[in-house]
C-alpha cells in the first residue's frame, strides 16, 4: 500500500502542477452551464415566438373587407403581388408563405426555413378561420343557427400535470455533457501517465524502484480515477445550481422546480464515481499501447464520442433501462441517471451497473499490468 500511495502521491502532484491538466478538471465543468443556458435560450426563442417575426404573408388576390380584417385580427402583415412576385419575395426572404386562389381551391406556399414553417401555420389558421366565416354566413342566409352546425359538437382539453419534455430533455442532456466532461478530465493525465512518461523516458527511471508493476497501475489508475471524479462531482453541482436558476430565467421551465433533490445527488454521485472508476481504466489502457503522447491523443479522441452517443441515441429511441442493459457499458450510466432524475430507483439494475463496473474495470487493469510487464510494450518507441 505504501508504494501505491507513493506513485499516487505522484501522479497527483504532476496532475495538479500542470495547467492543462487542471484546466481539463476545472475549466470544462464550467462549460456545462454555458451550455445548458444556450440550449434553454433556443428552447425559450422557438416555443415562445413573437408573431411578428414570421407575420409577413403574401396574397395574390384582393382581399375582401371582411378578410382584411380578419388578416388584421390575427396579426398579419399583408404582402400584395402575383405569384411570380410573391415567388421572388419568398426567395429573398421578404416575405415566409403566400396564399393563391383558383376559385374556391385556396393554395399556400412555403419554404422549409424555420420563419416559413410558422408562417405556414399562421396561414393555415387564417384559411380555418376565413373558412368558417363563409360557413356561418352561409347558414345564416339559409334561416339556419350555425350554432347548430359549426359546434355541432363541444370539444374541451385536459393537460394533465406531468413531467414537461423540455425539463426532462435538459437534464438528460446536462448528464451526458457530465459524462463527456469526465472522459476529456480523464484523457489527458491517462495519456501524461502513460504514453507521456515512455516519451520522456521517466518511465524507464521509475520502474528502475522497488515497486512492481501492478503497484505503479494501480497508482497511476486511483490519480487519473480521483481527477475524474473531482471533475464528475464539480460538474454536477454547477449543473444543480444552473438547473435551479433556469425557471427563473426561462418561459420554457416557468413553475417548474429543476433542481436535483438529495437522493438525486447522492445517486447521481455513485454514477459519476462508477464512471470514472470505468472510464479512468479504458483510457490508461488504450493511452498505455501508444508510443507517443500525441499518438495516444489521437487514439483516445474516439472515445470522447463513444461515451457521448449510446445516451443521447438511447433518448432519442425512448429505451427503457432493465437488467440486461445496466450490464452495458456507456449506456447503463445514462439510463440509470435518467430513471434517478424521473425518482424511479432500481436497486437491482444500479447494482448491477456497479457490478459489472467492477468486473471491467479489473479486467482492464488486468490487462494493463500485463503489457507493463512486457518490454516490447513498455519500450516499444525505442
């Protein structure tokens, strides 16, 4: 234990003198909050969108007084022209959608941009409501109630109170940003304490010790474990403390309390540390095989996208966390933080995630012993 806790000693100590190393473990968690505000602005700006950003709409035919002032009602900026015109005008951008008229066949025309989808909208809601203007004057005319006709039938609405998809979005979000910045806080003491010792030749002066090699990993393994995890749980109390503060600046989440409660942290944490004890092991061992420091960059970069994509691909397929799943490497850790945020806790499935964790991670030390063991791996760059 006294020659773990030297080579811990030491690893430490050059992760925290070195400013890229701190900046990996301090600087990107404070990336997280900056995303999250971006994200929820986006929200915010497409769901609450002010008419008058997409309410310029084209009509190739004259309007009648009754339909100015329905158009009038409803916001529009009326565009007058024909259709080549209007054509022209939808192409520069002066215009988002515009309506033709072939008798009574009524026709609008739209582009894909963001601003025409709405003017679509608004168009088709003007038509809906222009349509059953002519109905009601049409029954009226006729003696009959168009009470009797048009609301043949009363239709109300019910939202249930349940969770809102934007809060459930950010959140599940907020984690795999967590996740991808413990794998990069993991990257660059993983490649320093391997590949960048071979390229120094440091390795050679301390192998030249009293201390085996499985103290050496395991050292070098619990320093680039603990830097993750400082950075995991770091990550998480700004993402709370962001989280808390976002209903207060943003329509999306008004009256909504986003906030992680004291279970949700305390799980959320034994996440974080099953990751990183995981995470911490893959990069050792794939940095270790490298001849160089910036070899072992290259080969590690994949894995900053391989820990990001299972949760969001899972999130976006809808997939249910079970047994089988928590056995799955990357994915089990989203899907268990996402059952964690909707206040569903499995105990069997977490502990299978740290089972299976275990397991792996030993595996991978294992491994990593055995091919500091071997000198064509250790020396392979001389």
């Amino acid at each position: 234990m006294s020659k773990i806790r030297y080579v811990l000693k030491k690893e430490l100590k050059e992760t925290f003198r070195d400013k890229k190393s701190l900046a990996m473990m301090l600087v990107i968690p404070i990336m997280i909050p900056i995303i999250l505000i971006f994200m929820s602005y986006i929200f915010d700006t497409t769901v609450d969108k002010d008419v008058n950003s997409y309410n310029k709409i084209g009509f190739s035919y004259s309007l009648s007084s009754a339909e100015k002032e329905m158009t009038k009602s409803m916001n529009i900026d009326i565009i007058d022209g024909n259709s080549e015109e209007l054509d022209k005008k939808l192409d520069n951008g002066e215009i988002y959608a515009y309506i033709t008229k072939d008798g009574n066949k009524y026709k609008i025309v739209s582009n894909q941009s963001e601003n025409s989808t709405y003017a679509n909208a608004l168009a088709n809601s003007y038509l809906e409501s222009y349509k059953n203007y002519l109905a009601s004057n049409y029954l009226v005319e006729h003696e009959i109630n168009p009470n009797d006709v048009i609301n043949v039938i009363e239709i109300n609405s019910e939202v249930k109170e349940s969770e809102n998809f934007m809060s459930k979005y950010i959140i599940s979000y907020a984690f795999l940003f967590i996740i991808m910045a413990i794998t990069v806080s993991a990257t660059y003491p993983a490649t320093d304490a391997t590949a960048g010792e071979k390229e120094r030749g440091t390795l050679e002066t301390l192998l030249t010790f009293p201390i085996k090699s499985k103290d050496i990993i395991i050292g070098k393994y619990l320093s680039v474990s603990l830097s993750s995890i400082i950075t995991g749980v770091l990550s998480l109390a700004l993402t709370d403390v962001t989280l808390m503060f976002l209903p207060t600046m943003f329509k999306t989440y008004e009256n909504m309390e986003l906030g992680f409660n004291t279970n949700m942290i305390l799980l959320s944490i034994l996440i974080i540390v099953a990751f990183s004890m995981f995470i911490s092991g893959l990069t050792i061992a794939i940095a270790s095989k490298s001849k160089t420091f910036k070899e072992a960059q290259s080969s590690l970069t994949p894995l900053n996208f391989i820990s990001f994509f299972p949760g969001m691909i899972a999130y976006f397929a809808n997939v249910s966390s079970s047994t089988v799943l928590a056995m799955i490497p990357f994915l089990n850790y989203s899907l268990i933080f996402t059952d964690v945020a909707n206040n569903k806790v499995n105990v069997l499935q977490i502990s299978i995630m740290l089972i299976s964790t275990i397991v792996l991670t030993s595996i991978i030390l294992y491994v990593i012993i055995k091919q500091y063991k071997s000198e064509k791996v250790l020396f392979s760059n001389k």
